[in-house]
C-alpha cells in the first residue's frame, strides 16, 4: 500500500519542471495504478498544471512522464505523445460537450470500435441512456458532466483524469457523482487523477493523496498515511483530523439496532445498524475528536467501543500547544486521537504504553464495498 | 422578355461570381484559420495583404493582377508555359479579379466565427483522441458554419458588383467578360441606350434582392439550429 505499484510496472511516473509566467511547477512524484490518485492543493498549487502535462495539452519544460513502460513525455529526447495517442482520458471542470451532436455522438466521439460493446454497460452505469437522443444543450450541468465523464471512458483509456469535475453542482447531484465515479473505480478498474481542492470530495474519494503548494509535492502517499502528516496541519486544515479503519461485518442486532464490527481477530465495534451482509469489508472513519483514551479498561461508561490500543506516537500541533495527537497502533491498523496536553500530563501518557481507545463516532465509507 | 445580351451578362456575372467564390473558399478559410488561431511571425503583414483589396481602388488590384499574372507577368507567364492558362481577358481572369476583391470580405466573416469557437472544446477533441485535422473538421468548422454562410454569401456578393479590377484586368468583352456592372457601364457610354440601362439596373437590383433575401433566409437558419438547441436547454 505504502510504495504505488511498481511492481506490475504500470505506475505513474512524473518528473518534470513547467514555468508558466511567474508560476513555476517543480514536481518529481509516482502515482499508483489503481484507485483514485487525488491532487490537492489551493488555487494556483499547479495541481490543473500538473493535469494537463499528464493529458499531454502542455509540453514539460524538462524532464519526463511515463505510464507504466510507456513514455509520454522526454524532454531530453524529444519525445512527445500528443494528446491524442496517450490513451488518457480527460474530464474537465465544465463538461465541453460539443454542442453540435447529440448526446449519442458525443459518447461515441472517440469510441475505437474496441469498446463498442461496453458502450451499453458505460451508459447504465451512469444512467444516460434516456439522455442519448438528447442535444446537450437541454442536460442539467450533473447530466451533462456524466455524458462527458462516459465520454471520456469510452475512448478506452488507460488512466482518467478528472479536473474537479464536480465544481459547478450542487451538493446533492456532487454526492450523487462522487458515488458514481467511486462505482467505476471499483467495477470499469481504472485508475483515476482526480484533481480538486475539496477536502470533503478527497476524504470520500481517494486512496492516494498528493499535496501541492506554490508547484512544489509536499506530500504523495496513501490518503491515510498523508493525513496522518501532523506537519501538514496548515495545508490538511480543511480535512477533519481521522483515521481510516477496515472492519469486516460480523453480525446484525435488528432489535438494538446495531451492527458488529471486526477490525481485527480480537477488537470489535459495534455501530448503528448498517444494511450490509455478514462478511462486507467495510471503511470506516473515526474522527480524531471522537477519540478518548483510558489508560486502564474503565468501568460503567457509555461508550460502547473500546479497543484495546498501544501508544506509537505523541505528536505535538504546530502552530496549537493546547492540544496534541496520539498516534495509536490497533494490531496492524492505526488510529489517531485528538487530546490536551493537560490530559497526557495528568494520565502520564507516554509512547509505548498499552491504553484502551474510547470510540464515540464511526462513519462509513461508501465507497469500499468490495467482496 | 430579355434579349440575348442581356441574358449573357446575366449569366456572365453568376458563373464569375460563383465560381470566384468557389475558388476562395478554401484558401480564405485556411487563411482565416491561421489568423484566428496561429500566433507565427508575420502574421499582421498577411493580415495587412488579406486586406488590401478593402483599402485599395480596385483599378490599382486589377493593375497588380495585370502585372503579375498577365503575359508577361512571372505568375502569368508561368501558368501560360506550364498549363497553357492565360488570365487576361477570359472570363476565368474575371473569376480570379472577383474572388481577389471578395476574399477579404470573406476572411473577415470566416475568421469572427473561428474565434468564437471555443478552443477548450478543441482540446476535450484533442484528449478524445482525434487528430488535428479531425478536430477542425468535426468541431471547428461545424460550429462556425453561421460565419461561414455569411462569408459566403458577402463575397458572392462582392463578386457580383465587381467592377474596377474586372474591367482592368480581364477588359470589357461582350460575352467573355461583359458583367452585369460593365455591360451598364458601356450602355451608360452609348448615347441613346438610356432605356437598355434602366432596364440592366432593374436587373441588377433584382438579383442583389435574392441574394439578399436567400442569404438572410440561410443565416437566419444557421442561426435558429444553432439556438434552439441552447433555448431548450434554458428551458429545461
């Protein structure tokens, strides 16, 4: 999980140096192939810069790309695919659907005849099909941004790239699509660059998160691993402070209403009542706020969950010495917690120290329901 | 009802004008797509020559035409060595003296509707996996056939008044090169054919009517596809 995956060699490999006026991108990272790969950063990161190279609509000013053993882009020797032999789909900000043709056509625009057949399974998936006769000028902005993103699938891309496809809807239709593009992660499985600047879009959504700031990486890992970074309090500001668990559905207690919950052999959860079959693997997330610590099992307490933990880590806030974070190990899962410095002192918290994690909120994760 | 000199000016001035603008079609829309589209070094000083003849009397282009494209002219004297074309006083000579005239006219048109498309449109074309030439012939051309129609429809226009650089270039020769506008010009010259040109004019006007009309009637259309499609959309 930690490393992209090289091994089957069919990563995203980027290093390449853009000037743009006064705005200068500097950016040397991987990216798995698999998954939602997130670009993050405010406006002016270099996070649209960084897409286009990809798609190949700008040309680096040094350096290289490649999709797995395939180069894209050498600036050393002169090598350019031109966006039309890269294999890369793209979904814009705005749909750019060509207004001239109607739904159908647009769809079938750069269909090689390949994928003619999952034509018919791209457009259930999305839903179109009572839009295909339609001109685009008649869909909503959340009809036509499906039409564009089957449009893109369509041509059989190798990798997807999103430009923050959801900007201009509503928060409703954005739920709405998010779920959709999560579905086709999981069932088309390709691998997607989802740029936005939404961290409530990139929480829902990536497995593989990269931070940008002034056109430099500050960080490129798995979403867990970067929003465990203490020292991206500033840039992570907007993400809510959570860990990411995987559990696995044990059982259902249709009478209390609730749900249990393995996270590993010996820790269990349980949560409110959560429609899915015995053995789902599930992702939860648990909020750092929703964290309490007790040094012993403690007696007579509403909360309900508590897992038995070890302290990896005590790390300070920058920028907050009221307040620090508990990094906690969970067998091979971690979780983090939110505490005040008064509180460590006076329970003389130290790493290394077996604790029990008091649990008071679980979210699910829609998005993994895989197996 | 017209007498046969009138018929032959009459269909004198439809075949130059038409085929004056057949021949710029081409050429003009791939000029217009250069201006709106390339930035190359150059590009005002064939910005300026597209222009000239909008500027310049049209006695001065038909001069010109003469000079380099008569007999003796190094693009006449080539055409007649290698082809056995010769410009001067053919109606094909009116053609080319017309379609000069017309193509800025033209470029203008075409070049307007190119900038109004969008270019992000061209690149989602692009990432679709289209090539160059498909893309202008799938997005850009469609989406500007508005510009296109009307361009059209002013050279053929232009064409058709054409006067100062047909009657230098390509002279006044009854039934070779005697328009519409230089058959009334040499009536005008004839002492008592007052009638016969009062009669050419009521042509001419009849003509630049239905022209007038039909371009209307096309660019209207173009125009209508092209709302109807964003009117529903802003109903819906």
């Amino acid at each position: 999980m930690k490393t992209p995956d090289l091994a089957s060699g069919t990563s995203l490999a980027i290093d390449v140096k853009k000037r743009l006026g006064r705005f200068a991108l500097d950016a040397d990272i991987s990216l798995p192939a698999q998954g939602v790969s997130a670009l993050f950063g405010a406006s002016g990161s270099g996070k649209t810069s960084l897409l286009r190279l990809i798609a190949g609509l700008d040309r680096p000013d040094a350096g290289r790309i490649a999709l797995g053993e395939r180069t894209l882009a050498n600036v050393e020797n002169k090598t350019f695919v031109p966006p039309n032999r890269r294999r890369i789909g793209v979904v814009f900000q705005e749909p750019r659907l060509f207004p001239h043709y109607r739904v159908r056509k647009n769809l079938a625009y750069g269909m090689p005849a390949s994928a003619r057949p999952r034509f018919d399974t791209v457009v259930g998936l999305l839903g179109i099909k009572p839009l295909l006769e339609r001109m685009p000028g008649t869909l909503s902005g959340g009809e036509a941004q499906r039409v564009s993103i089957g449009r893109a699938l369509l041509t059989d891309p190798e990798l997807l790239l999103m430009d923050e496809p959801l900007s201009g809807l509503d928060g409703a239709r954005k739920r709405e699509l998010l779920q959709f593009i999560r579905r086709l992660v999981d069932e088309i499985n390709i691998p997607v660059v989802y740029v936005s600047h939404d961290p409530a879009e990139i929480t829902a959504i990536a497995d593989h998160l990269t931070v940008l700031e002034n056109g430099r990486i500050l960080a490129s890992d798995t979403l867990e691993n970067v929003l465990l970074r203490v020292d991206l309090t500033e840039q992570l500001g907007g993400f809510d402070a959570a860990s990411t668990l995987s559990a696995r559905v044990t059982g259902h207690d249709a009478d209390y209403g609730l749900t249990e919950l393995a996270v590993d052999g010996e820790r269990r959860l349980s949560v409110p009542l959560y429609d899915a079959p015995v053995g789902t693997r599930l992702r939860i997330r648990i909020p750092a706020r929703d964290v309490a610590l007790a040094v012993k099992p403690p007696e007579g307490t509403s909360y309900r969950n508590r897992l038995a933990a070890r302290i990896e880590a005590l790390i300070p806030l920058p920028g907050d010495n009221t307040a620090l974070e508990a990094v906690l190990s969970l067998g091979d899962q971690r979780l983090r917690a939110r505490l005040t410095r008064k509180s460590r002192d006076d329970m003389a918290l130290a790493e290394g120290q077996s604790v029990t994690a008091l649990i008071r909120s679980v979210a699910f994760d829609t998005r993994w329901h895989r197996d | 009802m017209l007498s046969a000199a009138e018929w032959d000016a009459i269909q004198l001035s439809l075949r130059i004008a038409l085929s004056a603008v057949g021949w710029i079609l081409l050429p003009g829309i791939a000029v217009a797509w250069l201006l709106a589209r390339r930035e190359f070094p150059g590009k005002a000083l064939l910005d300026g020559v597209v222009h000239l003849p909008l500027v310049l009397p049209p006695v001065v282009i038909g001069y010109l035409l003469l000079v380099s494209m008569g007999r003796r002219g190094v693009i006449g004297q080539w055409l007649y060595d290698v082809a056995g074309i010769a410009l001067p006083f053919t109606w094909q000579g009116a053609a080319v003296a017309s379609g000069v005239m017309a193509f800025p006219l033209f470029v203008r048109a075409v070049r307007l509707s190119l900038e109004a498309v969008d270019p992000k449109l061209e690149a989602a074309a692009y990432t679709l996996g289209a090539s160059r030439w498909r893309i202008f012939l799938t997005v850009t051309l469609p989406l500007s056939l508005p510009g296109l129609v009307t361009g059209t429809m002013l050279a053929f226009a232009r064409a058709l008044s054409e006067f100062g650089a047909t009657i230098t270039f390509a002279s006044n020769i009854p039934g070779e090169t005697r328009t519409l506008p230089l058959a009334l010009y040499s009536l005008i010259q004839t002492p008592g054919q007052e009638a016969a040109a009062a009669r050419l004019c009521v042509i001419s006007v009849i003509i630049a009517m239905i022209s007038l009309v039909a371009s209307e009637w096309l660019a209207r259309n173009a125009r209508r596809r092209m709302s109807e499609r964003d009117g529903k959309g802003a109903a819906a």
